[in-house]
C-alpha cells in the first residue's frame, strides 16, 4: 500500500490507462513463429493448450484400444500395434491413465479453458502475466516431450500405474523400468510447475483485472470454477512435490523413504499422494461443472437457478475435498479408526456436489430448451456424472470397498465420473465457444451423430466393467486366463462387449475430428454473439482480435439475465447500459 | 512487464478522446465500483474502511527494522543457549516456541502482513493449516508403529536395530 | 507493452504483490508436505536423535544471523525503493545476495565435513530428511539471489522499484522456512 514508487498502485493512473485506444489487430503483424509458437496472447497459449491435449488424447485413447484388445482377446495380433507382452501392457495402462487425467484433462479444461474464457469473461485484454503465462504451456510442453521420450527408452515406460506405489516405483529391479519410472516422475512433476504457474496467472488475474463495474457476484460461474480449482491444486500439490522429490531420491541415490526395511514407509507415498490426487478430481470436476453451467442457462434461457448457491457450494466442495484422501487407502494398511472417519467425510462430500446437479436440474426446469450440440452434452454430463457419483457412494463406504477395491467396479466408477468430466464437458465447452474460438459454426448434424455415437458406446463400455467388477474382476491383471472363475465364458463376453463398444466409440471421434477441422476453414462464419449470450467473451469479435475489446468493456449486471420480463429481448448483455 | 519503448499503446490516447469512454471516465462511478467489489469481498464496507485506515496509519507507523531485526538476533541466541540445559521440554519450548515468534515478527515487519489486507494473511495460514490436516490425518499410519488391530513390524525392527546400534556405539 | 489486464488492482493489492502472495501459499505447502513427513519420522523413530548429533549447531546458528541480516538488507532495500532511491535499494539488494552467497558457503564447507564423516545422503533416514530439506531450502536461496540479482540491474537505473519489494518478500519467506528448519535439524537432538 504505502509505495509512491509502485507502478501498479491503484488509483488515478490506472484508471487513465483504461481509457487508451485499444491495441486491436495488433497481431496482424507478427511473424508466424511470434505469433503462434512464442505468442503472449492468451487466446494463443489456449489453443496451444487445447491442441496439445486433443493430440495427447489421441495417444491415450489408442493405448486403451491397445489393451482393451488384449484383455478381450488375451495373446492375439493387435491390429496398429502388435502382440502386447506384459511389461507392455502394464506401460500402457500406467500412461493411459497419466495422461488422460495429467496430460488431457488439466490442460484442457484448466489451462485452455481457463486461458481462453478468463480474460475474455472478466473483460481484459489479457491475463496479469502473459509472458508467465507463456512460460506455463512452455514448461508443460517439455513435460509432454519427456513423457513422450519414456515410453521409448531401454526398458519401455513406466509400468507401476498411475499411481506410482512405491516399492514398484521405488526400485528398478522390481518395475524394471530403471529410466522409464524416473523419466515419468520427472515429467508429471513438470506437469505440476507449468499448472502451478498457470494457477497463480488466472487467481491473480481474477481478483484484480476484472472490467470496470464487476463485482464479485457478477463474474461468471465458469471462471469463479477455474478460480477455485486453482486454488484447491496449489494448495495440494504441494505435498506431493515433496513427495515426488522424495521418490526420485529412492529411484536414483538409494535413500529409503519409501523403503520400510531402512526405517520408510510406503504407506507415506500414498497418503502423499491422495492427499494431492482426491482434490484433482474436483479440481477437474469444478471447471466441467461450470462450462456445463453456462450452457445449460443459454440453451435454457433462464437465470442460473441459484448463483451464490453454486458458488457457496463449489468453495465447500473444495475445501472438503481435503478430508476424504484415505478412502482409496482402505486396504492399504491404514488405521481401521482413520477409516470410519474418512468414510464419514466422503459421504459428506457428495452433499455439495449433489446441489450443484439439483441446481444444474432447477435451471432447466421452466426453461424454453434448445437441444443443440452443446446442450446435448450438457445434459449427458449431468445424467452420466449421477451414475459416477451414485456408484462412488459405494466405494466410500470402507465396509462394501473392501469388497469392491481394486476391482474393475472402481475403474468403472470413475471413469462415469472423469469420462462426463474431461470428455462430455470437453465436448460441451467446445461446441459452445467454437465459433468464439474460430469465428466459424461447426456443422450441428455432425456434431449430434458424434454426440450419440459416442455416449452409446461410453455406457456399454462400463455397465459390463460394472458387472465384472461385481464378479470379482480384479484390476491392472494382463490376462484371465490364469483364472478359471474369471476366465468363463459369459464373463469373457461381457470383456468382449466392452471393448467392441470402445472401438466404436473412437470410430465416432474421426466424425468429431473431421467436423473440427473442416469447419475450422469451411464452417458457416460465425457473427459476435450466435447463442445470445450475456457474457462479456460474446462482446468482442469472433474470433477475438490480439487484445480482444475494440472499447473495453465496462460490467453494468451479473451474467444470467436471461428471459428479464419486460424486455424485448430474452437476454441482457452485461456490458449493456441499463 | 517490461515497459518496451516501441509501445504505441501510449501513443494512442490523445486521439481517443473521451466521448467513448464517457461513463468510464467517471471517476466517482469508478471508485464506487471498485468499492462494491471490496465490499463483497470483506462481507461489509465497514472492515474495507477500517482496513484502509488501518494502511494508511501504518505508513507512519512502521518498526523499525533494525529493531525487530536486533530482537530476532537476540531471540536466535536463546534458542541456541536453551538447549544446553539438557532439559526436554525446556529444548522443544526454545526451539519451537522461538521459531514461531521469529516467523511471527518476519512475517509481521518483514513481509509487512501487518498491513496487507487481512485475507492475505487468511490464505497463507490456510496453506499452513491444510498441512497440518496433512499431518494429522497421516500421523496415525506413519508416525505411529502399533495401532488398533496392526502393528508395523518393519518400523519397530528397525527403531530397535538402530537403537542397540547407538548403545554399542557409546552413545 | 503493458497489457490493461496487468495494470488493473481491484483488490487494491497490486497485482505482482498479489502473485508473490500466492507463489509463497504454494511454496509452504511444499515445504509444508516434506516437513510434516520429517516430523512424523522423527517422533516415530527415536534413534533419530543420535543421528541428529552430529549436525554443527553453530554453523546453523551462523547461517540463521546470516539471513535473518540479509532479510533486514532487503526490508532497507523496499524502504529506499518507496522513496524512489533506486541506486540505494538496489545496493541493498546486492548486500542481500551476498547474504546469500555466505549461507551458501558455510553451508558447502559444512556438508564437505558432514560428507567427509560419512554421513550422505544415503546413510539413513536422518541424514535423507537433513540433505532433502536444506538442499530444497539452498536450491530456493540460489532462485532467490538470481532474482535478486535482476531486479537490482534494473533498480540502480531507478525502473521497476516495484519489484524490489517483490523480492524482498520471496526472500522473506525463504528467511522464515529457515528459521523452522534450523530448531528441526541441528537444536532438537
């Protein structure tokens, strides 16, 4: 406060340089490499986010096509691959997972979402650090470049799951992965520097370069959601920094912090872990819920049924998110008393999120519904993202998870819940902010063959995982046939089901990738504001120029105003006068 | 934010002009905007007010540095001459006890939290306290070798081992 | 260029105070994560104390006196910056650095000797916990000096003051992680 010398002091000097002409069509000039491989601009650093993660995704998703074969057809020619061997096949489960959830899910939906949206809703023409923000992709895309060189060293890549359970990933002659394991823990720990500057850039830009005018209450439920997951990651990650710190040291200079014999525990990795891995799930969870928040309200032309309700209940659920991590530990050798406490607060939990679907539900209700493609994938995401959050009630209770842990029941449930959120909401959020992000439409009857030739097969990919794991099915097995009350026939279809059903699914994603990209070039242009949409993102050109306002906005009501009686028009922009 | 001279950024608003601009360059209306958003945030405009007070007093009413760091070097030297006493409980209150008066003034007259707005202070005391949820709710499994229905055979071998180590050392 | 969105303060917090504030929240959790892991194997494991003999109180002690008067250089530094004397800040910034560079110092000499004993990094879990810790803390004092270093360049042509009290803050909470560590590995034995 008391600095005569600060430059960003508030006051009258910041206020005069609000009032500047506006840098419009400033790239226009740039090289080629300035402006979209060394680019500052926000809109830029989104895309090269959201590419990066569409092309990781690509990579995890031919991985589980590549084991999903073996298990429904254990020991045969993998079509694109080859014959899978166990060491393999344990590489390719460990980063399948990895990188859909690090590689896929984070940068997608924080970083290219957040990139893209936040300044654009907040009304600035660009986050608090650009050139930090530039540092972030720059050091997440040297995290995806040493993941990628991993899977290829001497040895193949990591094999000790997603997880990365000491001793397995402590001790080479136990993963046999001497430079693939130290390889991964390296790259998902720069994973986590690039997401950590990211998330200082967007809650540092959020609370203080909001447009002239908006308060609080008025910014929009998407950005207060990546906010929030923000804030929830720095404030788990931390540990598990150290924690992986801690684990290099045991892979390459033979210290014993996992190790139990030497005075370690590797019961503390885990609760490292956890301790960082339960929040992410609401970390992704929150920026999924708001990007379908803001679509339901436009195709629903209604207020968003309760804001500060959403928003109480997004703070709450962050916070609680740090008292559940034990439950994935019930069997690990906790004590039986942690148990019933952490049973207790993984039941609370599911209070927050279950209003936000009420919320999510209440928004419709009344509403005049248009069902276009984003809306399709809105709606699937509330139906689907129930069945992962009813069946995680299971598996949170310590007594039924003792049944169930480890079984492909788990590996069903979430991926009911991280498919709605890093796929379905994916799909939502691009569908919806496509003609911001290109100025073009994407073709709708396209977009709704995708949309059901994907969330069909989604579900009889898992309903038959459910069954199998109700069965006993065990997880991370390479081959059943080693089992004869799991190897029977009926269980083996129900295997063959599932996978059949996902090569359907990836099928329909060529129809998704050719709408992509020809209405990239091709789509209808796109005018300022198709949906008509009140928040500040639809004010500016599509797509947005390099500094986005032509004037800079200034915010008059909150973003839902929508069908306002009395008014000619059913929407209410939030930088138009009253 | 380097400010990069070729900027015509500043260039531009001579041109401009105010029309455009004419509710934003209010000032008034700016203030009371910038005003509300605080007010949401500190729940009242009253706290917001007193804590501008409160930064305003504090311009002149900085420690002085010297000072604090003159009763820092002092409090350094009681907890290095406390445990010399040998005294268990006297050693954890000298070491422990101290460090967090030191932090305490650092963060205070150093860091100046003293008179940075109040949440700030919320946060990092925030980040503290999920660490010692960290540790409380990891505590029971790992600093604890014998719990209800388990025992962690690994640890006490290796506490006993090491133990009968120091004693055949001389220790 | 300034973006707008880089000069706007609608918390009242300029905006690269506030990012320190947040680097600082995500730096104790990480600090936090690795000392809560120490101490719940120090209170588990009694042979720790043994172990922990073997540190150079004084050399701890010595180091401690040494940032908490490099902490002080960089509070002078912020003071002279809100006057505007760059030149002064930025040489108490460059006092600051040396600081620095004499914790770094006595910190090598006395891992030489503590390497030299054989204790390393490997012996046990002490000695993992001792090396893991202080050397994430050095690794944070060398961050902090090359900051330190740039930010002094700039103040000595009286630009970007601002950043002086940025720094000064970073190191502050360097300062602070030290002052816990210093009882945690060489008082308590």
């Amino acid at each position: 406060m008391a600095q005569p010398a600060n430059q960003e002091a508030p006051g009258s000097g910041t206020r005069q340089s609000e009032t500047l002409a506006p840098p419009a069509g400033h790239g226009e000039h740039e090289g080629f490499f300035k402006k979209y491989l060394f680019s500052t601009d926000h809109k830029a650093i989104a895309k090269q986010y959201l590419f990066t993660g569409m092309f990781m995704g690509l990579i995890g998703a031919f991985m589980a096509y590549t084991f999903r074969f073996q298990l429904a057809f254990p020991g045969s020619h993998v079509p694109g691959f080859g014959v899978v061997s166990p060491n393999e096949y344990n590489a390719l489960v460990t980063n399948h997972g990895s990188i859909m959830v690090f590689w896929v899910a984070m940068p997608v939906l924080i970083a290219a979402f957040g990139n893209y949206l936040i300044p654009l809703m907040l009304g600035c023409d660009d986050m608090a650090f650009p050139r930090l923000n530039r540092l972030s992709y720059q050091v997440f895309f040297l995290s995806v470049v040493v993941l990628l060189i991993s899977l290829f060293v001497p040895g193949g890549g990591f094999g000790g799951a997603w997880t990365a359970y000491p001793p397995l990933s402590s001790k080479a002659e136990y993963s046999l992965t001497p430079l693939g394991s130290t390889l991964w823990l390296v790259a998902v720990a720069l994973e986590f520097v690039a997401f950590l500057i990211g998330g200082i850039n967007f809650v540092t830009t959020t609370m203080n370069s909001r447009a002239p005018g908006m308060k609080l209450y008025d910014i929009p439920i998407v950005v207060w959601m990546i906010v929030i997951a923000s804030l929830v990651f720095m404030a788990s990650v931390g540990p598990l920094v150290a924690g992986a710190v801690m684990l290099l040291f045991d892979q390459l200079f033979g210290t014993a912090f996992y190790d139990p014999a030497r005075g370690g525990d590797p019961l503390l990795w885990q609760h490292l872990f956890w301790f960082f891995g339960h929040p992410e799930v609401y970390v992704v969870l929150l920026p999924a819920c708001g990007i379908v928040a803001e679509v339901i309200t436009v195709f629903s032309r209604k207020k968003l049924f309760g804001y500060k309700t959403v928003l109480y209940t997004a703070i709450a659920t962050g916070i609680v998110s740090f008292f559940v991590w034990a439950h994935h530990q019930f069997v690990a050798g906790i004590d039986p008393r942690m148990a019933n406490v952490f049973t207790a607060t993984t039941v609370i939990i599911s209070l927050p999120v279950a209003e936000m679907v009420f919320v999510l539900v209440a928004t419709l209700y009344g509403g005049s519904i248009k069902l276009t493609t984003p809306m399709l994938w809105a709606l699937a995401f509330i139906a689907e993202f129930i069945i992962g959050g009813v069946t995680g009630l299971f598996l949170g209770a310590s007594g039924s998870d003792i049944y169930l842990h480890d079984t492909y029941f788990v590996l069903a449930h979430f991926h009911y819940t991280f498919v709605p959120i890093a796929i379905i909401a994916v799909f939502a959020g691009l569908t919806y902010w496509f003609p911001k992000m290109f100025g073009r439409h994407m073709n709708e009857t396209l977009g709704k063959i995708h949309f059901w030739g994907t969330i069909i097969p989604f579900n009889s990919i898992f309903i038959p995982l459910f069954l199998l794991g109700l069965a006993g099915q065990h997880r991370r097995i390479y081959s059943y046939e080693g089992f004869p009350e799991l190897a029977r026939p009926e269980l083996q279809q129900l295997r063959i089901i599932a996978t059949v059903s996902l090569i359907v699914m990836l099928c329909f994603q060529l129809v998704f990738l050719f709408n992509f990209v020809r209405s990239m070039f091709r789509g209808r242009i796109a005018e300022r504001n198709p949906w008509k949409a009140n928040t500040l993102e639809w004010v500016a050109a599509s797509p947005p120029p390099h500094g986005n306002f032509e004037t800079m906005p200034t915010v008059y009501r909150g973003p839902y105003e929508y069908s306002v009686p009395n008014r000619d028009e059913d929407y209410w922009p939030q930088n138009q006068p009253a | 934010m380097t400010s990069s001279p070729n900027e015509t950024h500043e260039a531009g608003p001579p041109a401009s002009g105010d029309e455009p601009r004419a509710r934003e360059a209010d000032p008034a209306e700016h203030a009371q905007a910038a005003e509300h958003a605080q007010a949401a945030e500190h729940a009242q405009a009253a706290e917001h007010a007193q804590a501008a007070e409160h930064a305003h007093a504090a311009e002149h009413a900085h420690a002085n540095p010297v000072r604090v760091w003159a009763i820092l070097c002092a409090l350094l030297v009681v907890s290095v001459v406390g445990p010399m006493a040998e005294i268990r409980l006297l050693t954890l209150i000298t070491a422990f006890g101290i460090a967090g008066v030191k932090a305490y003034l650092v963060a205070k007259h150093f860091l100046r939290l003293g008179v940075e707005r109040r949440y700030v202070a919320y946060a990092l005391v925030v980040s503290v306290a999920f660490m010692v949820l960290f540790f409380a709710g990891t505590a029971p499994d790992v600093m604890e070798h014998r719990g209800r229905l388990w025992t962690n055979h690994a640890a006490q071998k290796e506490v006993e081992r090491a133990l009968k180590e120091a004693a055949r050392d001389g220790h | 260029m300034k973006p707008i969105a880089t000069t706007r303060s609608a918390t009242g917090i300029p905006t690269g105070r506030l990012a320190v504030w947040w680097l600082i929240a995500s730096e104790i959790v990480i600090f936090g994560g690795l000392l809560a892991s120490y101490v719940m194997h120090r209170i588990g494991h009694a042979e720790f104390g043994d172990y922990a003999a073997h540190t150079n109180t004084w050399a701890g002690a010595f180091n401690t006196l040494v940032l908490l008067t490099s902490s002080l250089s960089a509070v002078l530094a912020h003071e002279a910056a809100e006057k505007g004397q760059g030149p002064r800040a930025a040489r108490m910034l460059l006092f600051t650095i040396l600081g620095g560079a004499v914790f770094l110092i006595v910190k090598s000499f006395e891992w030489t000797a503590e390497i030299r004993a054989g204790y390393t990094l490997a012996t046990n879990m002490f000695w993992s916990f001792y090396y893991t810790a202080a050397g994430l803390h050095a690794l944070h004092v060398i961050a902090g000096m090359v900051a330190m270093a740039f930010v002094a360049r700039d103040a000595f042509s009286n630009r970007e003051l601002q950043r002086v009290e940025l720094v000064g803050n970073y190191w502050h909470f360097v300062d602070i992680v030290w002052i816990f560590l210093f009882p945690l590995l060489y008082i308590a034995k």
